[in-house]
C-alpha cells in the first residue's frame, strides 16, 4: 500500500518548486498534484491519456473543449484524451489531484 496525506503532498510539491508533482506511477496509471495560485494561467495542453480530476481545494472555471464549468472542492472532472482544456479564472488557490491513464510519459 501506498498512502499520502493532503499536506504530506503539498510539502512535496513546494519542496520540487513546480506546479506539478507526480507522486504515484503504475504500468496501469498515474497520479499528482496539481497547485496553481488564484489569478494562474493554467498552460496545458491536449493530453494523450485520459485524465481525471478531483478537485480538493480552491475555486475557478474549467473548459474541456466547447463546454465550462465552474470548478469547486470536491468536483471530480473527466476529461478524454486529446481534448483541449484548461482552468481559468481562478479566484482561490486550486490543489488538484490529477488522475492519468495510462501513465503519463
């Protein structure tokens, strides 16, 4: 078994002074966290794996491909392969657990 607390993820993330860190790869999947400041540009761009979102603090939009959505602690949002998405309007910080499979290269 493998376990993380919220805060043991966020410690891990400032302490790689990124966005993103990776914390779980699986052959089947893979898992991190995603933090981005209230008013971040979010820079994705279409993956090639389908991702899942869980969305465990903050509050913004989202838009997957022509639909939005506002994006709020406990939302989970699926996104497909290769569709063009991204948060915008972020108003409170965001911290995101962000689900790919298959693992992202």
């Amino acid at each position: 078994m493998k376990a993380w607390s919220p805060d043991d993820l966020e410690t891990l993330r400032l302490a790689a002074e990124r966005p993103y860190l990776e914390f779980l790869r699986e052959p089947s999947m893979s898992a991190g966290l995603y933090t981005l400041p209230a008013g971040a540009t979010d820079g994705q761009s279409p993956h090639n794996e389908d991702e899942l979102y869980i969305v465990m603090a903050g509050r913004s939009q989202f838009t997957a491909g022509d639909q939005t959505r506002g994006a709020a602690p406990g939302d989970v949002i699926f996104v497909a392969a290769h569709v063009p998405h991204r948060f915008h309007d972020i108003t409170e910080e965001l911290r995101i657990l962000v689900v790919f499979a298959p693992p992202e290269p």
